[in-house]
C-alpha cells in the first residue's frame, strides 16, 4: 500500500453484519444480485487505471477524499468486449474532474471511463456493484428450463 497500490476487500459484506444486513435489503429490495467491495488508497496516490465497469456502481466515500475523472467517449463502449479493445473509443483530454469526501457519494453508469487519485488524505470507498437480470439471462433460465423438462420427458418415454 505505501507503494502506491490500491487495497482491494471485495465482499466486504462477508465480514461485517451491518453491511450484510444492508446489501441483504438492497437485493430484496432491488431483485437482482448486488456486491459490495471496499478499496483504500494512501494519500497523494493513484487508484486504479482508467477503465469502465460492466456493471452500475454507486461509490461512497467513508474516510479521506478521492479525486475522480470521468472520461468522455468518441461513442458507447461495446461491453461484449474487454477494455484493450475499446481503448480507442477513449478521449483522455475531455473529461470532468471532482472530489468526493467523506459522505459523499457518486453513481458511474457501467460503460463509463473513470479513474481515481487520492489527494493529501488516504481515502476509503465502498463501492456497490449492480447486476441486473439481462434479457440473454432471462432468455437462458428459460431455455434451461425447457430444456431440463425435455429431458425428464425423453427419460419418462424410453
């Protein structure tokens, strides 16, 4: 961490009951599986790289202040492929720049270039991961299905 790194507790609500009560209500609230990690950053350090997530994230800010970056795009990033290749679709000079403090939170869309820098104080975020059902989910559970049914059915006939 003194190197610059980036400490990373991904599930952190496996080991803290008022978190797991939380995401626990969020998901039967929201329907659709949500995760939760924690990221800490020694002061005047780069977080991650620059990069989107597949998924929404709403990040808050519990200790420190975070310096975030969100980038604009030439057009959406196509999520089916992995960052390297949408690198293109990057504009690194137009971007608007912000600092979250303690309290504070910040929604990033899946898709959305970011980055993160802390400033003179180490920093603390959680940030909550949404997954939503897609429609291919949708359609696969229900392929599944009828496939297993099928199944049991050729079975049922021999």
């Amino acid at each position: 961490i003194k190197l610059g790194n980036t400490l990373i507790i991904k599930d952190i609500d496996i080991y803290n009951k008022k978190i797991s009560t939380f995401i626990k209500v969020m998901k039967k609230y929201f329907n659709f599986k949500i995760k939760i990690n924690s990221y800490f950053v020694n002061r005047n350090q780069k977080g991650l790289n620059i990069h989107f997530d597949m998924h929404d994230v709403l990040a808050l800010q519990l200790e420190g202040r975070k310096s975030w970056r969100i980038y604009q795009s030439k057009k959406d990033v196509d999520l089916s492929l992995n960052i390297e290749l949408n690198l293109h679709l990057l504009n690194k000079k137009k971007y608007q720049e912000f600092c979250l403090k303690k309290g504070e939170a910040i929604f990033i869309p899946k898709g959305q270039w970011h980055d993160t820098f802390t400033t003179n104080k180490n920093s603390l975020h959680c940030a909550i991961g949404f997954y939503p059902e897609q429609m291919s989910d949708l359609i696969n559970k229900k392929y599944k299905n009828l496939l297993y049914e099928n199944i049991y059915k050729l079975r049922e006939i021999k």
